[in-house]
C-alpha cells in the first residue's frame, strides 16, 4: 500500500505535465468571425483592404484604413502575413509602450501577444489556461497598483493610462460631494452624494460597483435612496478584470465608440478617442449592431467554455469561484474585444452587413 502511494506521487507531476491546458475553441466560435476572410477571397482589394486594417489601430474615419507602406500592391492575396500575425501587431506595440513607461510592471502583459497567436490562428484556434492566469495575475498586480497610484496614472499622457483610470473611476460612480441648499430658509441643507452611472463600454453597456448607492428624486426636498447589491468577490474581482482589458484593447485597437463611453469623456488634455459619428458613419448602423452582437456572443460562448473547463474534474479545475469567474471573464472579454475589432473592419470594407 505504502508503495502504490509512493509511485502515485511520483506519476501525478508527470500525469500534470501531459495533460493539455488548451481549450479548443474551433468548433464552438461563431463562425461568423472565422470567416471574415472567406467571404471576402473572391475580391482581392477588399482582401487587402481588411488585412491592412486589422493590423492596425482604427483612427474614425469613414473608409477603410489605408494599406501598410510596406506590403507592395502586387503581393499575391495567398501569401499575406497570417491573421495572427496581423492581430498581433497593435496589441503587441502598445504593450511595448507600456513597457517603456511602466518598466516591469508591464513585462507580464506580454502574455496577450501569445494569447492572440492562439486564438486567431483559424487552424488551432485555442485559449491557453496556463497563459490566462499569468494574464489574470498581471492585472490583479496592476488593479492593486503596486509601484504607483492614481496620482501617477493621471500623470501619465499616454491612451492606455487615462482610460484605464477613467474606467477605474467611473466603475466606482466617480464619486463627488456637493452642498445641498435650501431654498426657502436660504440655509445649506446637507451634503449629497454624486454619482456617474458607472463604466460604459464602446457599444454602450455600462457596468458598475455593486456597493454604490441609488437614489430616486421625488419632489424638491425628498430622496429615497434604493436598494444597493450585496458586494462578493466574484463579481467585483470579474468586473475589475473586464475594466482592465477594455482600457487596454480599446487603447490598442481604438474601434470606434458610441457617444455615451466613458473612453469619449477623457479629460480634455487627453488624446482623442474616436467616436462612432451617426452623420458620418463609418460603417452601417445595422453593421455596427451585427458587430455588437456578434462580439457578445463570442464573450458568452468563451466565458462558458472556460467556466466549463475550470470546473471540471481536469487537472486545471478549482473549487475558488472568484478564481473561476476572473479568469472566464478575461477570457470572454478577451475574445469580445478580437472579434469587436475584426467585425468592424470587415464592415468598413463590405458596406452591407
């Protein structure tokens, strides 16, 4: 007996060495994002035309973002930079400017560029777990602000820098105090608690710390002051991993905003973010709501996948739900903000959805 126990412990690391922490995602994901490519191979230019553009940042304009200088006119349609390569470039440059101002802090975030090969490789398309807890330890560090503090983020000129802090503040009511007077006597008659309605991402869905309060205006003396959510860990470690990730895919791939984000009210001194212009759009209304769509959808099929694979009996289960919602929520926004990028290229090049 004592042996059978000894030669189990000698076999578990190897069993734990073997086993894949990949979860395969090519079978699960929407197609419409594995076949961005597919629908455009009959017409070159437009071909080239999105390729160009999910290499790079979006800058707001109207038409498709202009070929790279380097790639000459005549290169065959068959032999392009891969898409991962392509995904990989903002994501990996913005990382390096993280770098230079952040120094180790950032050395960990280089993670997501590997992420990325793994997921938009359309032949092994997958989601590394061992990968995904470096990720989610990385912006546990940064959340924590270890090294610096919101005094030194907001000193910071840099994109990344100011919408993470203003999706930090606004995620926690961007809390002020204002003098309540009172009219009729001509005295102060408190003090009230101001609140924002809390992050709003570029499509325009809002997220916000559970533990603030609400109150409801009932004529000109009166509040009532509603319910709040109980805090847990789980949603409040998720949430600030969705916060993370927004600040900082928005900040390499910069698609477009609706006018109620919060990346569109920065301080003024803050480089500009570029707005979804109705008079002057980019891309269709009814593209922009596909691409929405289409975006949640894979953040709910990669969430549940991952949850799935977290909780079950693999080697790389565990029985910490806040553990368990972090790392399916990077996850799922991870994937969200990929296909948000490459949907909205594709419909800058095909006007139609």
């Amino acid at each position: 007996m004592l042996r059978l126990g000894f030669v189990m412990l000698l076999t578990l690391p190897l069993l734990t060495g073997c086993a894949s922490s990949f979860i395969d995602l090519r079978e699960n994901l929407d197609g419409h994002r594995s076949s961005f490519e597919e629908k455009l191979a009959g017409d070159p230019v437009k071909m080239e035309q999105f390729r160009a553009c999910s290499g790079q940042a979006h800058d707001g304009s109207s038409l498709p973002l202009s070929l790279a200088t380097d790639t000459p006119a005549t290169q065959p349609v068959s032999a392009p930079v891969t898409s991962a390569g392509r995904l990989r470039a903002p994501v990996q440059a913005l990382v390096e400017r993280i770098h230079e101002r952040a120094g180790n802090n950032a050395t960990s975030l280089g993670v997501l560029s590997g992420m990325v090969d793994d997921f938009a490789d359309s032949s092994r398309r997958r989601l590394d777990l061992d990968k995904l807890r470096l990720l989610t330890d990385a912006i546990r560090h940064w959340q924590a602000h270890l090294d610096f503090d919101d005094d030194a983020l907001a000193k910071d000129a840099s994109l990344f820098a100011r919408l993470f802090l203003a999706y930090n503040r606004a995620y926690f009511g961007d809390v002020r105090y204002a003098i309540a007077p009172d009219p009729a006597s001509g005295t102060v008659r408190g003090i009230v608690q101001i609140t924002s309605r809390g992050f709003v991402d570029r499509g325009g869905n809002t997220v916000r710390f559970p533990g603030l309060s609400a109150t409801a205006q009932i004529d000109a003396t009166r509040t009532v002051e509603l319910t709040t959510t109980p805090v847990n860990s789980q949603q409040v470690s998720a949430d600030l991993t969705r916060i993370f990730l927004e600040a900082f895919f928005d900040a390499a791939f910069r698609v477009p905003a609706v006018h109620q984000a919060t990346a569109l009210h920065l301080p003024a001194q803050t480089p500009l973010y570029p707005a979804f212009d109705p008079s002057h759009p980019s891309i269709s209304l009814d593209a922009l709501a596909t691409v929405t769509q289409r975006a949640l959808k894979t953040e709910a099929i990669v969430l549940s996948l991952t949850g799935k694979a977290l909780r079950g009996g693999s080697l790389f289960g565990t029985n910490n739900e806040t553990v368990v919602a972090t790392l399916e929520t990077a996850a799922g926004v991870f994937a969200k903000k990929l296909v948000e990028h490459e949907g909205f290229c594709y419909f800058q090049v095909t006007p139609h959805p």
